[in-house]
C-alpha cells in the first residue's frame, strides 16, 4: 500500500506541477487563435479581388526556371518538379499551424479542467471552500477556452483546406503547360498535377 500512495502523491505533483503550462499554453492558443482568423479574412478578401500571392509568386519561378532552362528540357522537368514538391510541402506547414490549434486546443482544455479539479477536492478535504471554488471557476473557464479555440480553428482549417487544393492545382496546371511547352511528353506533364492533387488530399 506504501508503494500505491507513493505513486499517487507522485502523479498529483506531476499534475500540479503541469497546471502552469496548461493554463499558459491554453491562454496561448486562444490568443493565437483570433490571430489567424484575422489572416484568414484578409486572405479571403484578397482572393475576392482575385490576387493570389502563393500562385503568382509560383508563377515568378516558373518563368525564372524557364529562362534559365528552357534549352534543357530534362533538367526543366526535374527543377518544376522540386519547386512544385517545395510548394505542397510549404503549404502543408502553413496548415499544420491550425491543424495543431485543432488537436491541442480541446487537450489543453480537457487537462486544464481536470487538474484544478484534483486541486479543488483537496481543498475540500481540508474545509478550504473559497480555494475550492477559485480552482472549480479555473476549471470550468479553461474548458470553454480550449473548446472554442479549438472549434474557431477547425472553421478556420476548412476554406484555408480548401484555397490549398485549388492553389495547388493551378500550379500543377501552369508546371504542366509550361513542361507542354518545352517538348515534354503531356503523360509526364499530367503526372504533376496528378502527384499535387494527391498531395493535398492526403495533408487534408
């Protein structure tokens, strides 16, 4: 019995130690939160005007590459490859971002609302009410903290999703026009944007 109560006192310390960087990393997230929504709006008004950064700034390499090796059309077909490769992965960063507000956010807020609870009913033992209720007002408000950022960022992940797959494929599309262009068998050209589309259907 010794060693179970020696390993009871050992997770409560654990769990007690860990209340400071739940309720910091929570009060984080919901902070960063907002923060992407505001990105996410300007982004979404920009689109509405029909601007989009992450195809033009694709396209600006894709004319680079074809002045410098448009006289090589192998070594063009791989260099379009790697810069298209560089592009699902830079996109699938940039969503990993909201991704991981997804997954954390109810964690943290499950853990932030379970540790005070541990906290509180030892108050209670020891006839300390208002610590208690201190610890149970913690608890509860981490809860909605975790929830509703982790919910704000999943409507957040669903146009940017979205933007990622079409922005994708108009770059598979312009690498493969260009590899048309350059004398390049269309199957292989084709193979690009067939390799994108399943790019991102897999990060989605």
């Amino acid at each position: 019995m010794e060693v179970v109560r020696f390993f009871e006192l050992a997770l409560y310390q654990v769990s007690e130690a860990l209340f400071l960087p739940v309720i910091v990393g929570c009060a984080l997230l919901v902070a960063y939160t907002p923060l992407c929504l505001g990105m996410t709006l300007y982004e979404a008004r920009q689109r509405f005007r029909g601007r989009f950064f992450d195809r033009e700034a694709f396209d600006t390499h894709l004319r680079r590459l074809w002045k410098d090796l448009k006289g090589h059309p192998k070594h063009l077909e791989i260099e379009i490859e790697r810069l298209l490769q560089a592009e699902e992965l830079r996109l699938a960063h940039s969503l990993d971002r909201i991704r991981f507000v997804i997954k954390v956010g109810p964690a943290l807020g499950l853990m932030g609302t379970l540790i005070p609870m541990g906290i509180s009913l030892a108050a209670l033992a020891e006839g300390n009410v208002p610590k208690m209720a201190g610890n149970m007002v913690t608890a509860f408000t981490t809860t909605v903290a975790g929830l509703g950022a982790g919910m704000l960022a999943y409507l957040i992940a669903l146009p940017r999703e979205r933007w990622a797959r079409e922005d994708l494929r108009e770059m598979a599309h312009a690498a493969e026009l260009m590899l048309v262009a350059a004398g390049q068998d269309s199957a292989v050209a084709h193979h690009l944007q067939e390799e994108a589309g399943d790019a991102v259907t897999a990060a989605a």
